[in-house]
C-alpha cells in the first residue's frame, strides 16, 4: 500500500519534489522536500510549480478537477450543490457588484479578473468537488450506493465521541463544516463580529475575516490575559459565536473551556470547537460546545488520499436548537460525494487502533526531543497547558499525534535541519505515516511578522506522527540534528 511505502521510505529528497502523497490518483499533498522549495512554492516560482503534480486540493485544482472545469470553458468553477455556487456567486458580486456572473448548475463561470477572488472562496469555504466527483463527471460515470458508508463513519463517530448519531452532520472537507457552522451563527446572530480565541490553523480566521460581515475579533494568545480582554469587550459588544481550537494549531496551545463556556452561557453566544486535534478518540471537549467541528481528512481517515468533515451538535447546549435549525438549510447530505463517503468509511476502520499507536510513539518522540540540547522549545500537549488539556482527556485517550518544535539558533540551524530530515515533507497531518512541513513558512509565508506576534516562529517545524516505531523516527530525528551546517 502506498501508505506502507512511506512509512519504510519516505519522500524527503530533493527529486522527491511535487510527487504526490502517497502515490494515489487522489493524494492530497505534495512533496516539498527542502526549505527551499516551501519559499518557491510560497512565491509561486516557475522551477518549483512545474514540478508539482497536484496540490491540496484547496489550495491547487487537482488535476482531475482543472479538467472538468475545462470541460466547461474557462474561468469557471464546479461546486459540491447549487446553494454553494450561490454562494460563491454572492462572494464574488460583493468584490464586483457589476460583474457577469452566471451558473450553470453546479457550475459558476466568472470574469477573468475575478479569479483569485474565486480562488479564494474555494479554498476557504471548503465546497468545491472533489477529484472523485470531478472524475465522475469526466467518464460520465454514475455515483455508488453509498448509504451504508454514510451511516457507517456516523456510528463510527457516535462511538468515538459519544454524541448521538442524529446530532452528527457530514461535510465533504473539515473547512465546510467550520464554514457551515460559521454560516449558522452569522444568520443566528446576524450583523454581528464572530471571536477567534487563540492562534488557530489560517483558514479559519482568513474564513471569518474575508466570507463574514464583520471583521473578527481576533485574541491571538488565548491565554489568562486575552481571556480577561475578552471579558472586557463582551461588556460593551455583542458577538455572534467564538470559534476555537482544542488543541490549537500548530501551537498544541489549550484553551480555558470551562471559563469560555461561562462567558458564552452569560453573554448569549455559541462556542464552535475545533477538535481534530484530538483524533476523534482522545478527548472530551463536546459538553463544552454548541457545536463541534472535525476535520475526517486528518487523524479519522489516516491516508490522505480523502476529505471529510463533520460537525456534531450539543444538545444540552444554549444554541444547540437554533443551530439545528439553520443546518436544516445550510447542511446538504449529497454535498458529500459517495465515493468519497465510501473510502473514509473504509479508511477509518481502524482509526481507534491506529491513534493508540501514534499517540504512543509521539509522547516518546516529545520526550527525546524536550530534552535534546539542541531543541529550544517542544509544542505538544503533554507539555502545553497540560492540566487544561487533562480535564478533558478521555481515560484512554492521549496526547495525540501532532506536535511544532523550534531549534535553539533557529535561524542558524533549520534549514539545513528540515532538508536533512528523513520524514515525509508536504502540507495535511494525521496520516499513519510520519509527515512534516515547515507550517509558520508554509502557512503564513506573507505575513511571518504578523505570525510571530502571535507565537508562531517562521522557524518552527511541525510533525505529524504516524505509525512507524518510536526508536526509528528518534533515529531519523537524530541524523538530522546532527546535520554539517552550511
């Protein structure tokens, strides 16, 4: 399998570039091997964007998906449902109002100078087809029967966090199903700024500052003094949901559920959790939320070769009902294509077992690291914020499998460190084999100040670990460390 292939031999050199990861027609990633490479890829530079041969799949059209929209003419996009194009319509006549915009279907055919912005909504929003459905539509190929599959990853999900399986919704990618939660409060609580407590993953706060109506307010630490700032600003303004991570990304930062939730119950708003961190099996954090967000591409599925999301509704939650609601209409079950359902379904099979490991082999790994000499700092929940992390770790579950870290004389020794490094090199994490990127660099390369202003340092490394055994990935970590500098 090609998963087991880059668990033994793992795509990390430098004519490793752009191959795609793992060696399927519908990977999710691509290689970037070097540091170099991250910054050609970041300033779009012609050496380095030949050689990819696809991207993820928000990011980059996937080629299966460049060559339905081909089928239909240029400048044009194809959504999951009409409703999605709608409402790409809608975001791309509030940068235009006079542009001429038509759909056809699920499919959106927009001016030529409107293409980043459209760029834009399908990365942030989350919605578009998937390179199965795009190659469905290419060989006119009928969708499977995939009704078995839906209720299978729901019990599974039901399982796993203990919600009831009428209180779980699916999403063709994780961003949709944050987007559709974003969607919910802005019509409950309309015209009002949503909160984004702590430094999260990009695209969650890029999704509320550019699709929402008000600009977000935007605490970046999450920490005892942002909490008491915020405290002071619900005083005086009204918001319409705080949206949160639980851990944070890439930070592994654990925020004060217990206060954020008494703030919320006292100023009438709901609280969204991002909880993919927590690989579905390893917390609690759902009595703390109205809703909850997961991305299925990540630690559920394991192969990035499928996308998925879900969002999983508190029912004893103030908004729970009001949110119920709105997903009536925002929530489109055919959103989520069937052969897509049928391959996480089939992927998650041993999602339980599979996070067991990798919390296992990351606690260890951490370890070897904390204590290494030339290793500044180690973000991982076992050492971040650990007794808030604690409170709502289940009693089998970890500490999960994604961890950053900064060397001491970063800007000395990284680059060499990275190139040096024998792991997997591309975007996504939570895959059952080890994979790593340069995630400040990667996903903040325009704006590295802002995002050191925040904690993040354009030299932290961040590593998702997957199922190769402990000492050999130590092993891994210790030829790179002792990379010649140049």
């Amino acid at each position: 399998m090609p998963q087991e292939s880059l668990r033994k031999k793992p795509l990390c050199r430098a004519e490793d570039l752009g191959k795609p990861i793992p060696d399927t027609k519908h990977a999710i990633s691509m290689c970037l091997p070097r540091w170099r490479d991250v910054v050609g890829y970041e300033e779009r530079d012609p050496a380095t964007m030949e050689k990819l041969q696809l991207g993820y799949p928000r990011f980059l059209y996937h080629p299966l998906v460049q060559q339905a929209f081909d089928q239909e003419g240029e400048n044009v996009q194809i959504y999951s449902t009409r409703k999605a194009a709608e409402r790409c319509r809608a975001y791309l006549l509030s940068k235009e109002p006079a542009a001429d915009i038509e759909l056809r279907g699920e499919a959106i055919h927009y001016p030529a100078a409107l293409a980043e912005h459209a760029k834009d909504y399908w990365q942030h929003a989350g919605e578009g087809v998937s390179s199965r459905w795009a190659e469905a539509m290419l060989e006119g190929a009928p969708a499977p029967d995939d009704a078995a599959a839906r209720q299978e990853i729901i019990e599974r999900l039901a399982d796993f966090t203990g919600a009831a399986p009428e209180h779980i919704y699916l999403f063709p990618s994780g961003m949709a199903a944050i987007n559709a939660a974003f969607l919910a409060v802005q019509e409950i609580n309309a015209d009002r700024p949503s909160v984004q407590f702590a430094f999260p993953y990009g695209d969650t706060l890029k999704l509320q500052n550019k699709l929402g109506s008000r600009e977000p307010l935007f605490y970046s630490r999450g920490d005892a003094d942002d909490l008491h700032a915020l405290e002071n600003e619900l005083a005086s303004t009204k918001i319409n949901g705080l949206f949160c991570e639980f851990p944070t990304n890439p930070l592994l930062t654990c925020v004060d559920l217990p206060k954020l939730r008494a703030l919320a119950d006292e100023h009438a708003f709901p609280i969204i959790i991002d909880e993919t961190l927590g690989a579905c099996v390893n917390q609690n954090t759902l009595p703390f939320s109205d809703v909850s967000a997961i991305s299925l591409t990540k630690f559920f599925s394991g192969t990035s070769d499928v996308m998925g999301g879900a969002l999983i509704l508190n029912p004893d939650a103030p908004f729970a009902e009001r949110i119920k609601n709105q997903l009536k209409t925002i929530h489109e079950p055919e959103a989520f294509y069937p052969a897509d359902v049928i391959q996480l379904a089939k992927d998650s099979r041993c999602c339980r077992a599979r996070v067991a490991k990798i919390n296992a082999t990351a606690l260890t790994v951490c370890e070897y690291l904390n204590a290494h000499p030339a290793v500044e700092s180690v973000y991982y929940p076992a050492f971040t914020d650990r007794a808030m992390y604690d409170r709502v770790r289940r009693p089998d579950g970890g500490y999960g499998g994604l961890f950053s870290f900064v060397l001491k004389d970063a800007a000395k020794h990284t680059e060499a460190f990275y190139d040096a490094l024998e792991i997997t090199k591309g975007p996504n994490l939570g895959t059952s084999f080890s994979l790593c990127c340069p995630f400040t660099l990667i996903a903040h390369y325009h704006e590295l100040e802002w995002a050191e202003s925040a904690g993040a340092s354009r030299w932290l490394v961040r590593v998702s670990v997957g199922t190769e055994a402990a000492d050999e990935l130590i092993a891994r970590f210790d030829r790179a460390l002792g990379a010649p500098q140049p």
